[in-house]
C-alpha cells in the first residue's frame, strides 16, 4: 500500500483509493497525486478480497485502473471479479470513477457495439458468435476480408485477420480459433485505415480531452499510445513506465490533432451512454469506401508517451486534480443519495 498522509488541506478525510492490475502502467498518476498532496492508497487488483457485510466506506473515491488484458498476465479471474467489486462499492454509496456499467463495455466488444448502433453511428459491420461453427455462415453475412476479435480483448491480442472462405475454414477445421476467456467473438470487416492513420479521441469526467493521431504500419494491432515513442517528426519520445521493450520497433508515429466538434459530440454521447469518464475512442477513415468507422472503445486509457511535447500538456495532472475534486465533492454526500445515482451524486 502506497499512500501519502492525510490532513494535507484537501478536505478528505478518506483517501482515494487507484485500483489497478498491471505494476507499471500508472506510475505518472501515483507521482501526479504525491505532488497534488492528496491522499491516497493503492489497491492490487491481483490479490484482493472485500466483505460484502461492510457497512463503512473505506475510500472517499475508488478510481477502476484494472485492465481487460490481464487475461494474457494470467489474471483472467480478476476480470470478473472485479465487475462484482465495483458493483459492491456502488452499492455501498462509494464514489467509483469507470464503475461497473464503464468495466463491463470495456470487456465487451459485443457491447460496445450494442453502443454505436443505439446511437446511429457508423461501425464496421459485425457478428456476434459464441462457438467456432458459426464463424463461416457470419462471414458470409459480413463478407470479406474480415478480422476474428476476442470479445475481451486487450492490446491487440487474438485479432486475425481472413481473406477468403477458404483460410477461414481450415482455421475453423484445425480448431485454432480462439475466442478469449468468455468464449465469445465478434466476426467483423476488415478495413484499411486511410494513410495508415487512427485517430483517438481521450476524455476525462465524460468530456473532450485532446484527440492524437496514430501512424501506422498495419503490421500490428496494438495501438497503445503509451506504447508509442516517436512523433511524426522522428522525434523519440519520452517512454511511460511499463512501456514494452519493442515499442521502438512497432514502427507507429504519432501527433496532435484537432478533433472535429461533430466527432467530439459524437464520442461524448458513446462515453455517457457506456458510462466511460476516463477513456478513449478510436475511428478511421476506411480507405476503399471512404466511411467514418467508429471502431474501439476503451475505458482504460494509457495517455500518449511524453504529452507535454506532442498535445502541450500533461494529462496525467489534470487526471489527478479530476480525482481531487470529485472525491472532494462526494466525500460528504449522503451515501444513500450516492447509493440511488450510482454513486454519481
């Protein structure tokens, strides 16, 4: 547990609880929230329990950093446990930043689907399977090329890609399709994103943050920005804790980019209906048909490597006073009030 002490004249009289899986990925947060003086613990998501009879609330906030690609560290049970940990928060009256209904369209691609269409907005077309046999009656209904994704995804991993019939249906024969640890899968089109570019819209407490860029080279899915370590320019970047010791070889540039205001609407109105205050929005332009595609949606964001130099900020701060504040305004709150809102009063 890692904290700093209380009576720091932020009015909290319970600290703000960073729940979290991987050991790296948020060290700028922990030292953003050292500088701010506010209090705080870290809670490991990998070896936790909780009583479900507690009727105190131990943490002014809990803010959900746990990952959907702990399933690839071996972790896949903290996944769903966790869904049943921010539940219990929320219902104690515990002030929860990316709680339940955030984590659960995280950790489905099905959902976020559910999303776009209920909204109007467009997304590569799509089947939901649940076993291997029907991967080749949903491709002929989506058509090819075509990519087979996780339902829980995470970095990239599991997504393949198929060109005909015929590379799908020896995939299916050899039983080498993997579906995740739900065992669910979306059967979705292939698209070629216009000069290589994905753009990704971040927000935070639901609203527009700075939207990047991303170069790619289509040789991976893996579009971590935190991953990134070049700008267009050929400028190394400054790499995040945890960062993977290849990033330098992905090949993936990045820049600012000024978001159009009719994407940004657009983006805010997928976070609110996913109940995602902290996360990220990625789309492109489909290079063969010209179609904006919104595509990925995520809950948990890593913010690009050295942020000062490619977007002029450090989102990592305004992160941390973000927490502060809203910990601040929920501390006192009545928690029934909280209980009846979700724990948004």
């Amino acid at each position: 547990m890692s904290n700093t002490p209380n009576g720091n004249g932020h009015g909290l009289e319970k600290p703000i609880a960073i729940y979290y899986e991987h050991p790296s990925w948020f060290q700028p947060l922990f030292d953003w929230l050292d500088e701010r003086g506010a209090p705080w613990v870290k809670i490991d998501a990998r070896f936790h329990q909780y009583d479900a009879a507690a009727k105190d609330r131990e943490y002014s906030l809990l803010f959900n950093r746990m990952s959907p690609s702990a399933w690839q560290r071996g972790l896949g049970h903290c996944i769903f446990y966790t869904l049943n940990y921010l539940a219990h928060l929320e219902e104690k009256g515990v002030r929860v930043v990316n709680g339940s209904r955030a984590f659960a369209h995280e950790t489905s691609k099905a959902l976020q689907l559910s999303i776009l269409e209920s909204l109007g907005l467009p997304y590569p077309k799509a089947r939901v399977i649940n076993h291997p046999s029907q991967a080749l009656s949903a491709a002929e209904a989506v058509g090819y090329p075509l990519v087979l994704k996780p339902n829980i995804g995470g970095s990239g991993v599991g997504i393949e890609r198929f060109d005909s019939p015929e590379q799908l249906r020896r995939a299916v024969e050899e039983n080498r399709l993997y579906f995740g640890i739900d065992s669910i899968a979306l059967v979705q089109e292939a698209f070629t994103p216009r000069g290589g570019i994905i753009t990704r819209v971040e927000v935070l407490g639901g609203e527009y943050l700075y939207g990047i860029q991303i170069h790619t080279t289509g040789a991976s899915y893996n579009l971590c920005p935190g991953d990134i370590c070049q700008n267009t320019n050929g400028e190394e970047l400054a790499r995040r804790p945890g960062c993977p010791i290849d990033a330098p070889k992905n090949g993936l540039t990045v820049e600012a980019y000024e978001t159009p205001r009719r994407v940004i609407e657009n983006v805010e109105r997928v976070m609110e209906v996913a109940g995602i205050e902290v996360g990220g929005v990625e789309y492109v332009i489909d290079d063969a048909t010209g179609r904006l595609l919104y595509y990925d949606i995520n809950a948990l964001s890593n913010f690009v490597a050295d942020p000062e130099r490619v977007i002029g900020f450090n989102p990592y701060a305004r992160l941390a006073d973000f927490l502060i504040a809203e910990a601040r305004a929920h501390s006192s709150k009545d928690p029934r009030r909280l209980v009846a809102s979700g724990g948004r009063a």
